[in-house]
C-alpha cells in the first residue's frame, strides 16, 4: 500500500509450532501422531503475517538461533515478508500442539528460549531503534525470552521518544506489570480481560468497568492508548478523549489461537493509515473475528475482514 508509514514488529522469542492429532493422549504409552503441520510462531511474526493478509507491509525482525533459527527464516523468507534477523543466543525454541482425536481437547507443550545476558539486550534494545523509522510504529508482542528482567519495553520507550516512532505492546504478566507502574507512556498497550482483572486486583464484568480501568491507566500514564480484550465480547479502547467499545461478529468460534495478533494487525495498520481509534478498535475486532473462525494455525482472511469491517459496531462509552 502506497503511502504507508512503516511498521516493524519484533519477535525476540519465535517459535518453531508443531501441530499434529492422535487417536487419545494416555500415558506410558508410544502414541501414533498425524504428519505435523510446521508453522513460524511468536507474536510479532503472525502480527506481520496479518498485516500482509490485510493488504498493508511491515517489517518483521526475529531473533533467531541455530539450526531451527535457520529453517525459520527460510520459512518466512518464502512467505514473501521483508525480514530483519538478529542473532539469538542459542537454539530457536520449539513448541508442539497435540489434539485427541476422541475428546477434541489440545494439549499444547511450550518450551523456553534460549537465556539472554545483557549484551544480547543491549543489542537488540540498539538494532530496534536504529531499524525503527520517524513517523511509523514498532510493534513488540509475544513472550519476552527467558533472562530478559521486565523493563525492556520501557527502555525501548525512552530510545524512541521525540518521534523517532511510536510504541504499541502486546503485554501480559511481569511485563505489564512494569508497563502499568512506568512514568515512560507507551502509545499503545493491549491485554486481555483476565490481564486487566489481575492487574487492578477485582473483576470487570462490565464494558463500562473495563472502560474506567482502561482510563485510569491513561490518567496515570501508562499509556496514550489502552486496549483491553473482552473476549467474545469484543474490545474496549480508551485514550484522553474517551473510550469505545467494539462488538465481535457473529460467527462460530473455531479456535481463539492467533486472534489476538490478528486484532494487533488491524489496529496499528489503520493507526498508521491515520484512522481515529475508534475505527482502528473496528479493524482490529473486524480481524480477530476473522481469526477465530479458522483452525488454530491460521490468521484472519481478507474477505471477512472487510466484509466485518464494513457491519463494524462501535459505540462511544
């Protein structure tokens, strides 16, 4: 799309995602799999992959490491999205996703990434900045890799201030913890109702609790813009001029895996085409309803995220 100010995500702990079926999980026992499907993993990857379904362009940068590092990029490389790779400290991590065939349920294995030293940090902390670009966005979602002390995305913060570009993250547990305390506002946080519920220490039953939650976060300058997900009850945003809620469409629910990278794909892809907040949030629900009616290794699909888009409900809380 012609025009558009750049947005770079940023995977630092990607993962390799094996998925595969058996007949019933019981233990002790040698259990027959399907041919493993093979997918690239981690936040910021399936958020550049939603953004090329959508018709926009990023860039992603991955941290990769030794021979699973390798067939990643490879991977991606053939998926046609422009790549910036940085060197990880060890292996790229592995992750495998097993369904009984009987009962329907997943049993999903996720294991660590290589540890990180503070040479590794400061690397990326400076190959971010010097990739990022005035006037677009850098995007940070997925897990933070294992050594990497919370505060990183904070620290990214102050290395982007004064317009180099703006900051949306994609935060959950000791990282959100330190976004929300910090005196450096990211421009846009996002995180789930149960995030947001163990971050406050009560419930948030309604729109309009997770609306004044969101506010007060604001107000005390966590961020200019707050997301919360409300699940099957779509997304609330808040800024300094107010808060809106976005409802979900209609469909029937196959799996919530990549629903919420699919939503951080629309929304900072009509942030960067200049579009109010409100209709950002619009995409961004438009997407993630998409998403969860594929299976779990899919994204959204461009039919129905214009078709959704275009019975878009926001309201103004």
């Amino acid at each position: 799309m012609s025009g558009q100010p750049p947005i770079l995500t940023v995977t630092l702990n990607p993962a390799l995602d094996l998925s595969t079926a058996t007949g019933q999980v019981r233990p002790d026992q040698k259990l027959r799999c399907d041919k493993p499907a093979i997918e690239p993993g981690g936040g910021g990857i399936n958020i550049s992959r939603a953004i090329k379904i959508i018709g926009g362009q990023s860039t992603a940068m991955v941290a990769l490491g030794g021979a699973t590092g390798t067939r990643l990029y490879d991977m991606l490389k053939a998926s046609g999205l422009s790549l910036v790779r940085l060197t990880a400290p060890g292996e790229t991590r592995q992750s495998l996703a097993v369904t009984d065939r009987d009962t329907g349920s997943q049993y999903r294995f996720v294991m660590p990434g290589p540890e990180w030293h503070m040479t590794h940090i400061a690397t990326a902390l400076a190959t971010i900045t010097e990739t990022a670009m005035a006037g677009g966005w850098v995007v940070m979602s997925g897990s933070n890799p294992p050594g990497m002390a919370a505060g990183f995305e904070q620290m990214l913060t102050v290395r982007l201030k004064d317009g180099r570009a703006r900051l949306m993250v994609d935060a959950a547990g000791e990282a959100l913890q330190a976004l929300a305390g910090s005196s450096s506002p990211v421009d846009v946080l996002r995180m789930d109702t149960h995030e947001a519920e163990a971050l406050c220490g009560r419930p948030l039953p309604l729109r309009s609790d997770t609306a004044q939650f969101a506010t007060d976060l604001v107000r005390n300058g966590a961020a200019h813009t707050v997301i919360v997900a409300r699940g099957a009850d779509g997304s609330v945003a808040a800024t300094s001029d107010g808060a809106w809620h976005a409802a979900v469409a209609p469909v029937d629910v196959v799996s919530t895996v990549g629903a919420g990278d699919s939503f951080v794909a629309g929304f900072v892809l009509a942030m960067a085409r200049d579009w109010p907040v409100s209709e950002a949030l619009a995409l961004g629900t438009a997407a993630a309803s998409s998403a969860v009616m594929k299976p779990a290794a899919e994204l959204c699909d461009a039919d129905d995220v214009r078709h959704f888009y275009s019975q878009r409900a926001v309201t103004k809380l």
